[in-house]
C-alpha cells in the first residue's frame, strides 16, 4: 500500500475517504466524512463501514496526524 507524507492533525483532509492515523501506540485508518473523524478501525475495509464519530472525550484525537493513501481500498462503494 503506497501513503502521503503525514500531515499534522489540525490540517483536515480536502476529500472524504480513509486516512491512516498515528495514535502513538498504534496506526488505525480512519474515514474522514468531510466534517469530522469517524472512529478508527484496524483495515481501510473496515473504517469505510465505521458509521460513528469521536464522542467529546475522543476528540483530543482530532489532533492525531494522518496521511492518506494513495490507491483505494478494495470496496466498490468508495
């Protein structure tokens, strides 16, 4: 799988889609719905199919780096 460079965290991505995010101790992919982080999940698949956001204790992570990826996830819905 080929990623961008990481950005930082306050710098939201211009397109919806999945997103590897660095939590420190892990890497998750999350999806970015164009307004807001949806939770993180452990494969691109599975965070297209996340349907819930960071509650307000969770978004201390909004700050999170990310980096996108440069080829789809194997779903059609994307």
């Amino acid at each position: 799988m080929i990623l961008t460079p990481w950005f930082p965290g306050d710098t939201h991505p211009a397109r919806q889609g999945v997103y590897q995010r660095d939590f420190g101790r892990e890497r998750k992919y999350a999806y970015w719905n164009g307004k807001q982080w949806l939770w993180g999940a452990d494969t691109p698949e599975k965070a297209v199919e996340t349907t819930f956001g960071f509650s307000s204790v969770q978004l201390q992570f909004s700050a999170v780096v990310w980096r996108g990826l440069m080829e789809e996830p194997n779903d059609p819905t994307i």
